[in-house]
C-alpha cells in the first residue's frame, strides 16, 4: 500500500500538483485574454464566439478519451498528451496579432483538455475509497484553482510595470504548464483499471446507463446554456472603468474563495445528499448573474466575484461526484465523458448566444438570460431530488 500524503493516495495528491500547475498556467493566460482580444478590436460576439468554438470543439475529443481510456484500460498515457499539448500551445500566445489566430490556439489548447479531463477524473475515481468520493474531488478541486490564486498577482504586477505586455504574461505562463507534464510522468501511477472491453460492449453499457444519469445530464445542458466564458464577466468588469492592470487581481478573488471552501464542502458533501449543494449553487449563480446584468459598479461586482467563487465550489466537484454515485464502474469512464462533452458541446450556443446578446440588445442581456437559466435548472434539480429522494447522490 502506498504512503498517503496529506491524508490522500499519492495519485490524489499528484493529480492534484498536475493541476495546480497546469491552471497557474491556464489561467494566467485566461485572466489577460480577453483583455488582449480587446487591444485586437474584437467584439464581444468574436470573444464569445472564439471560447464556444475551441470549448464545443474539443469536447468530441473529452468522450473519444474517455471511450478510449476505458477501452485500453489506461489514463496515464491520455493525460501526459493532454497536458503536454497546453505546455506547448502556450508561449505561442506571444506571437499572435490576429483574432482568428487566437481561435486557432484556443482550439489547439483546448483539444489538451478534451484529451485529458475524463481520464484524470477516472483516475482520481479509481484512486479514492467510496467514503471519500467528495474530499477526493474537493482536493483537487481545490488544487486546480489553486494555481489560479499567485499567478493572476504575477500577471497583474506585469501589466502595471509593462502596461499591454501580454506576451511577456504568455511566455512566463509556460513555465508551470511544462512543471505540470513533468509531475505526471515521475509520479502518477495507473490505478484500478477495469479490462479491456470491446466497442461492442460498451455500447451495450451506454444504453445501460441508469435513467437518472440522463436526467442529471438534462439538467447540466440546461443550466451550461446559460452559463457563457467568464470572459464576458471580465469584459463588464472592464466597462467599470477599472484599470486593466487590476482585471486579473479581479479574477483572482474568484479561484481564492472557490480554493477555500472546495475541500470542506467536498467533504460536507460526502455526508449529506449532493443534489443540495446543486440546488444552493445553481441558485447562487442565479443571483450572481442577474446582479452581474443589473449593476455596474465596482465594489459590487467584486463581492459578485466572491459569491462567484462560493458558487464554483459548491458545484464542479459535486457534479463529479454525483456520477461516481450514479453510475458503476464499468461504465465509470465513459460516463464523465459523455458528461465533458454534453458541457462541452452546449457551450458553443451558450456563448454564441451570451455575445450576440451583448452586442445587439444590451451588455446587460446575456446576465440576464444566464440567470434565468440556472434558475429553471435549480427547479429542475428540486425535481430531480424528490424524484430520487430516496438514493444517495441521486
């Protein structure tokens, strides 16, 4: 038996680490883009359009990965190609002068993520006990944003020395995403694969799929068709007049207050029904966006960046560990696929939608649709839970 760190198996920890470095990167290159695509005087229909795009694109891969992972009984591999393609996309960031360049990166960068997000999560499943399905996602929940926290500072003390430098941002956001791929191939190990299975077989098991899972899946499309880029929150950030040195500061609060309470309500989590927290969260971001839409100042908008963060931890790792208690294990993979690429896929409209409402009817609209969205989604969770009141996690 492996030595735990931290109270989690080495894989949990390790992962985590994977993350934390790969979002230091991402994120820091996240929190300037929009920004940098205003400099190239692209709408906010053309920002929209470029993150819906590379998202709904590499999401056909996220459920190829996970069908192929289940199928050759492997993660590691999967997440090393996923990882690596973000490492070497990134510096290229610095070179681009063109919009439709940009779609073209975010497009490549993105088919890293769709490469690797189903298998790392069957991974990190495979390696946590059932009673720690919740910690085991609050942590790396926690982990991932984590890196969103010093680097969003680093890139904000760049821009106010060098002001509109973002390729100087681009190119020191390589360096963790290189650290991120090292950590995988020297210490994450293979876990718990079930046998090979044919593609036959797994049909079958897509079609064995438990109804509540489609049910639940229904719901996320639902709620996601409202939920565009955070890259327009950041734009209606900028419309406050607030300096574009501080926007990643500004984003920072955000992953700070999702960072803090991940963990502890991945453990809550694992002690009371999940649909709970779902409902709270869909809520808040209910909340969250219609103020986004109504207001405009911006010591508002920085407390909607806090009650942003609280719904962020109240939601992705549950989500997760929702189809770990809905699903069984034959069929564990390719359900988080089939999850990635329903988000994935409902993106495209969703931002297609958010941008068109921002430049043709108000930026106030897109807010407004998003909230009314999620609110239609939390009653749909309500249903969901009297449906099934009586199973834990679904």
């Amino acid at each position: 038996m492996q030595k735990r760190i931290l109270g989690l198996s080495p894989n949990i920890f390790f992962t985590g680490l994977t993350s934390f470095f790969t979002d230091t990167s991402t994120k820091m290159v996240y929190s300037v883009m929009p920004l940098f695509l205003l400099s190239l005087w692209a709408s906010k229909t053309t920002i929209s359009l470029i993150e819906g795009v590379a998202e709904s694109t590499a999401s056909l891969l996220k459920i190829l990965s996970g069908y192929w992972s289940d199928k050759i009984g492997k993660n590691k591999p999967f997440m090393i190609l996923g990882y690596g393609i973000t490492a070497l996309v990134t510096p290229f960031y610095a070179f681009i002068g063109t919009p439709m360049q940009i779609l073209w990166f975010r497009f490549l960068e993105r088919i890293g993520k769709g490469v690797r997000n189903a298998p790392r999560d069957s991974l990190i499943t495979a390696s946590i006990s059932a009673n720690e399905v919740g910690k085991g996602f609050g942590f790396h929940k926690a982990m991932d944003n984590s890196g969103a926290i010093l680097w969003p500072l680093i890139a904000s003390l760049v821009l106010f020395v060098f002001p509109l430098d973002y390729g100087m941002v681009f190119l020191l956001a390589t360096i963790p995403a290189i650290l991120g791929v090292i950590t995988i191939v020297l210490f994450i190990r293979e876990a718990g694969a079930p046998a090979q299975q044919s593609s036959r077989t797994v049909r079958t098991s897509l079609r064995a799929l438990p109804r509540k899972f489609y049910f639940f899946l229904g719901i996320l499309f639902l709620f996601t068709l409202g939920n565009s880029a955070d890259a327009l929150l950041l734009v209606r950030t900028t419309e406050t007049g607030i300096d574009s040195s501080y926007i990643p500061f500004v984003y920072m609060i955000f992953h700070v207050v999702s960072v803090s309470l991940a963990v502890p309500i991945g453990k809550i989590s694992d002690h009371i029904r999940r649909e709970n927290l779902l409902i709270l969260g869909f809520a808040l971001f209910s909340l969250v966006y219609f103020c986004f839409g109504y207001f405009h100042t911006i010591g508002i908008f920085l407390f909607l960046f806090v009650l942003y963060g609280f719904y962020s931890a109240l939601t992705d790792g549950t989500q997760k560990a929702m189809i770990s208690d809905i699903v069984g294990k034959e069929v564990r993979w390719t359900s988080y696929g089939l999850y990635y690429a329903v988000l994935g896929i409902t993106l495209l409209p969703a931002n297609l939608i958010a941008g068109l409402l921002y430049d043709h009817v108000s930026s106030s609209t897109p807010f407004y649709f998003g909230s009314g969205m999620a609110f239609l989604a939390m009653i749909a969770m309500i249903s969901y839970s009297v449906k099934y009141s009586g199973e834990r996690g679904g």
